[in-house]
C-alpha cells in the first residue's frame, strides 16, 4: 500500500513527492530509528512494524477488515517485501503462513508511540502538499469537534473508559470521548485526542482540544460550534496567536455584550474576560485574564426568527463570517465517513493499547482516502467535497492488488492515473432545491426486553 497515496502535489501532480512521504512514513529505516530513539525493542521476521502499520492500514480499508484479510494480502504480495530490507527468510522463500497469530501478537506488540508516529508524520506531509487558502483568511480553517465511540465490554476498558448511567441504571458499553481537527476544505485529519466520558477520570472536549491544537499549522483559523465556545478555549486559542471563530449560546453572548443587545447583521468590538465561573472550572487561567475580537450577530438563514452569535478574532463582515462558519458542517460528515464508512464505530480490540492503536490506523486509512479524493478532484478541476468519499474508498481497493503487481515503472504510473480518473467520475449528485420532507431518523425496534445486569435483578 505504499505506492496508493503516491500522488501529487497540488500544482504539478508530482507522483514522487507522495510517494516519498508514505515510504517515510512507515518504511523499515524510520521504523528502526523512532525504536532507537525510544529505546524500543525492534521486531524482526515477517511481521516488522513497517508490515504491521500497513496491514493495520489495510485492514481498515476491507469491507470485512479481518485479520485473516489483512494476513492473505500479505501472502499474495510476498514479492513486494522482498525488496525491503528486513525481509525475513520465509518472505524470500514465499513461504508466509495465512494463520493469524503472528500478525495477531504483533498488533499487540506494537508500541502505541509507532502508530501516534506514523498519524503524524501522513498528516502533517500531506496538509502541506493539499493546503487551500482562502484569499480573505490567512491560513487553513480546521473544524473542531468531538464524538463517541462504543467499545466492547472488556474489564480493561470499562476501567479506562467506564460507561455512563442514566435514570434506568449504568449502561452496558464502555465510551471513549473523541475530538479531532480536520481541515474544511480538504477533510485531511489530524492526530485526534481522546479520554474518558463518564467516571471519575472524566474529561470534556473542550480539554482534549486544548491538548490537540500543538498539531495545529501555527497560522491555521479555529472553527468551533457552541459546545467549544467558551472562554478558557477562546483563551488557550488566543494564546496560540491563533485567528478563531466561535459561535457563542445566546446566553453567554448576553453577557460577553454586558447585557447590551445586538441587532442581526451588525457586529461590536469586545472584551471578553473571564468570570468567576470560568476561574473556578479553570483554576490555571490567570488573574485578569482576556480576549479581544468582535461579537457578531447573524440571522439564521433557514429559521429567520433564531439569531446566531458568533466570537471571532476576523475583522470581517457578519455575512463574511456567517459564510465562513458554514465550513463547519463539513465535519460532521468527515466524522460520519470516519466511523461509519470505515466503521470506526464497530471497535473489537479488547484492550486500552489496541482501541488507541485502531484509532490511529483508522485515521491513516482515512487519510489515505483523503489523499486520492484531492488529487482525482485537482485534475478534474472539482472542489474535493464534491466526491463521495465511500465511492472513492471502494476505488482504492479495486485498484490495491493492480497498483501492488505494477510497483514500479510506467505500469505503475498507468494504473495510478487510472485510479484517479476513475475517482473523479465519484460526483456528489447536485441538490437543487430544498428537501421536501424533514430530516427524520427510523426509530428503532424494541421487540426484545433489556438484559439487566444481576445487581439489578437483586433490587427488583
């Protein structure tokens, strides 16, 4: 899978360049020297960790995304690995076993630092090469938001991610808090942070997005809807030196305007200081501590009679910044093709160290994704929002085992274009009126009764 994201960048459509970033990013020689670097034990044989990422990679990207998958494509492509350096005697005799174990223990085996390693270093080589500006904002906009994701019921993650408890009891399924940047233009995601959601070791998004904006491209612009638009965000944000806009409940509006009101359509100069509210749940903020912008009022354009309020360091116009924050909508269907397209949501590692690990490869194989759905679009002079994501994730793995068989060469280059051009036929078909029915979501079915756990029978 190393020659899937060779592609181009953005101007010249230089294959090379691409190439060069995936042999980096999970090549044996950057594999053994991140294992020096931490002390860590380096993994010899069939399974070293380069053979590992990319099947964890591939495993993602199947349909059934099964171990026993991931092992037959590796049997198939024996004659790829022979070339690298650590290639085992068994690789060189072709002779790879299809049973799972080995691939099994050395998923397991693979430190987490490998995988956090190899997130950053797809992301950060590709946000450079698939970067997009807007001509009024100065860098890139990534969308914040967070998200859950059910875990098995395994002792382990019910200590690390303990389930929540509503008025019937505690629920069954441990949920693991997940909040990620991604870019609005291009979808490309950043290294994600996640914690607990329920329990005494509890953290909320707001936390996990402070903890993630280091990845941040130092002059990106932060987009967030309301659940982030608090102050000690908007501080932490500043204090990057940062650009941010944030929409704001009309509630804490009110009182960022000094109970002034503000009419749709205008905009006023403010500052925003902490309360003492915000000191007491943010013990770290400082005495008098401060943030500059402009509040702005903008009526709802699909319910005339909400107003929306928006906190932003952009000195633009209120239809410049409701325009701006419609780019957030965009994440929600990033996160949607995240764990439902890959399946993300469908987690069965039963350990701490395995869920982390799968996130992280889930977030490569997107990025993967990501990749070929910009370049198809650049050709063929489309925006990349305008191609279906699940449609060019099925392309890519029509034209794995044809881009594996031809890894060098001018095949290589024809099956690549060819990839591309088939890509770029994955068109988002126009909506060019409203819908006529409301967004609705199917109930569903309650023909059986809930298990209750046995302390619950007690009490009954």
């Amino acid at each position: 899978m190393v020659y899937v994201l060779s592609m181009t960048s953005p101007e010249l459509i230089d294959l090379v360049s691409f190439e060069r970033i995936l042999q980096t990013a999970a090549s044996a020689s950057s594999m053994d020297q991140l294992c020096r670097e931490h002390n860590l034990k380096v993994r010899r044989g069939i399974y070293h960790l380069a053979v590992v990422v990319w099947l964890m990679i591939y495993q993602r990207l199947h349909s059934k995304g099964t171990l026993s998958a991931a092992v037959h494509v590796l049997a198939r492509q024996a004659e790829h690995w022979q070339e690298q350096p650590h290639c085992g005697k068994r690789i060189r005799e072709g002779r790879i076993s299809t049973r799972t174990g080995g691939y099994c223990q050395a998923r397991q085996k693979m430190p987490t630092l490998v995988a956090s390693h190899v997130t950053d270093h797809i992301s950060e080589r590709l946000r450079v090469l698939m970067e997009e500006q807007m001509p009024d904002v100065s860098g890139p906009v990534f969308v914040v938001d967070g998200s859950t994701l059910r875990l098995p019921h395994e002792r382990e993650l019910v200590r690390a991610f303990p389930p929540g408890r509503n008025q019937h009891g505690e629920n069954h399924w441990p949920t693991m808090l997940l909040v990620a940047f991604h870019d609005a233009h291009s979808g490309l995601a950043l290294r994600p942070s996640w914690g607990a959601m329920y329990g005494k070791r509890a953290v909320g998004e707001q936390e996990l997005a402070r903890q993630a904006l280091h990845r941040l491209p130092a002059d990106a612009m932060v987009l967030a809807d309301g659940n982030f638009g608090i102050f000690a965000f908007a501080y932490a944000v500043q204090q990057t030196q940062r650009p941010l806009l944030f929409r704001l409940t009309a509630s804490r509006a009110g009182k960022v305007l000094g109970g002034q009101g503000l009419r749709p359509g205008r905009r006023r100069k403010v500052v925003w200081e902490s309360s003492g509210w915000d000191r007491q749940m943010h013990p770290d903020l400082p005495a008098g501590a401060m943030v500059q912008g402009w509040m702005v009022a903008c009526r709802h354009p699909a319910r005339k009679e909400e107003i929306l309020y928006f906190f932003t360091t952009l000195d633009r116009k209120p239809s410049r910044i409701l325009a701006l924050y419609k780019l957030r909508w965009n994440i929600e269907t990033d996160l949607r093709s995240l764990k439902r397209t890959l399946e993300l949501h469908e987690i069965t590692s039963k350990s701490k160290n395995m869920v982390e690990k799968e996130v992280l490869m889930a977030v490569c194989a997107y990025n993967v994704v990501r990749a070929v759905i910009y370049l198809s679009a650049v050709r063929a002079g489309l925006a990349p929002r305008q191609l279906s994501f699940s449609t060019v994730q099925d392309a890519v793995m029509a034209a794995w085992p044809h881009l594996q068989r031809a890894h060098a060469g001018a095949a290589f280059h024809q099956e690549l274009e060819r990839l591309l051009r088939v890509a770029a036929l994955a068109k988002l078909p126009e909506r060019r009126r409203r819908r006529s029915y409301p967004r609705q979501v199917w109930g569903r079915g309650g023909r059986f009764p809930s298990r209750r756990s046995a302390s619950q029978e007690v009490r009954g």
